[in-house]
C-alpha cells in the first residue's frame, strides 16, 4: 500500500507527508489535489515526495487508512463508557457516518473516477469491513450477555447494520456527478439513517 524505502526519519517525514496531503485533500478534494502541490507544502521537491510514495492515489490510501485507525480508536473510547447495548450502536453509528461523510468530502470524486479509485482501495475497504463487522457483533454480544437484546445470528444482524447504512449511503449519492453531498443532503442521510438505526435497535430489544 504504501512505500517506505527507509527507516529511521523515514516514519517521522512519511507521517509528515501523509499530515500535508490530508489537509489539502479535504481543502481540494483529491482530485483538484497534485503531487507537485503536496510537494509545495512540504517545501520538498517532487522527486523527492516519490521516494516515499509511488503516486496519489497511494497517498490518498495512506490517508484513508489514518482516518480508519482514528475511527476505530475512537469507537473503542467511547464503546468503553457506555454501558447499554443500544447506546452503543447509537454511538458506533454516529461516528461512522461522520466517519464516512470525511472520507467523502476527502475525495469529492466524479463518478466516472470513482470505480477507478475504489477498485485500487478493495483490499483496504475488505480489511476495513472485517474490523467493523468484529465492533458490531461484539456490541450484540453486550447486549445479548447483558439481557438487554434478544439472543439472534450475530453475523448476520451485524451484516444487516453495516450494509443498511451503506444502501442508504449510496442511494444519497445517487444520480450526483460529484461524490460529495452538500449540508442539507448530509443532514438528511443522517436523519434517515438514525430511523433506521431505531428501527434496527427496537428489532433486537426484549
């Protein structure tokens, strides 16, 4: 995924570079951004910056995985002050979508790209999908321990949780140039999944 040819500083100026380009990213999208550009934040040169990072795109999975790390870390904090299961998907929901909405804005993709980018993401989206699928059935498992769920297929409600908010995800994306949604069009999402969420959570009470 990402090349790192050395040790030492190298870690320190990857992280670095990595830093600059989620900043422009989320000021220009990824792609209105440029490796000259990233390299012109760094006041380093565009050799150079490809010594660290075959291209863009590469780049952009390093970001892209950075934001994952900060959401699942972030997840784990909060799942450890909650103390009800349905608070729990309540919160791991919440952050999801701001989760999602970042990486979102992140991009802003045309359509036309956006295959071209997420077929060179698949692994890291597989390896996101089976972290997130470990957070939901262990948050089912809470409340089926707990006595605050019915006992039910922890797989496949997990399944059902992640793979309703990314139907409701993408219908929002639905017939748009650009992958980016504006405030009123996010606020709406996140309305109608919270409806589904309580939906989701009330099937799963006793």
């Amino acid at each position: 995924m990402v090349i790192n040819k050395r040790c030492g500083d190298s870690q320190s100026k990857t992280e670095q570079i990595i830093k600059v380009a989620q900043k422009r990213f989320g000021q220009y999208g990824f792609e209105k951004t440029t490796m000259n550009e990233i390299a012109s934040d760094l006041n380093m040169c565009k050799g150079s910056l490809y010594y660290y990072f075959p291209d863009k795109e590469h780049i952009y999975l390093a970001v892209a995985k950075k934001e994952h790390d900060f959401f699942v870390d972030l997840v784990r904090e909060k799942m450890s002050t909650l103390t009800e299961a349905s608070d729990m998907i309540r919160e791991y929901v919440d952050i999801r979508v701001s989760y999602w909405g970042k990486l979102l804005n992140l991009t802003r993709l045309r359509h036309d790209y956006a295959h071209e980018l997420h077929s060179m993401m698949h692994g890291l989206w597989t390896e996101f999908r089976i972290q997130e699928e470990e957070m939901v059935i262990n948050i089912l498992n809470v409340g089926i321990t707990k006595g605050q769920f019915e006992a039910c297929n922890i797989n496949e409600y997990a399944e059902l949780l992640l793979d309703g908010m990314k139907g409701l995800s993408m219908s929002a994306l639905r017939n748009k140039d650009i992958f980016y949604l504006e405030a009123h069009e996010y606020d709406r999402l996140l309305r109608m999944i919270n409806l589904f969420v309580e939906m989701y959570i009330k099937s799963l009470k006793k």
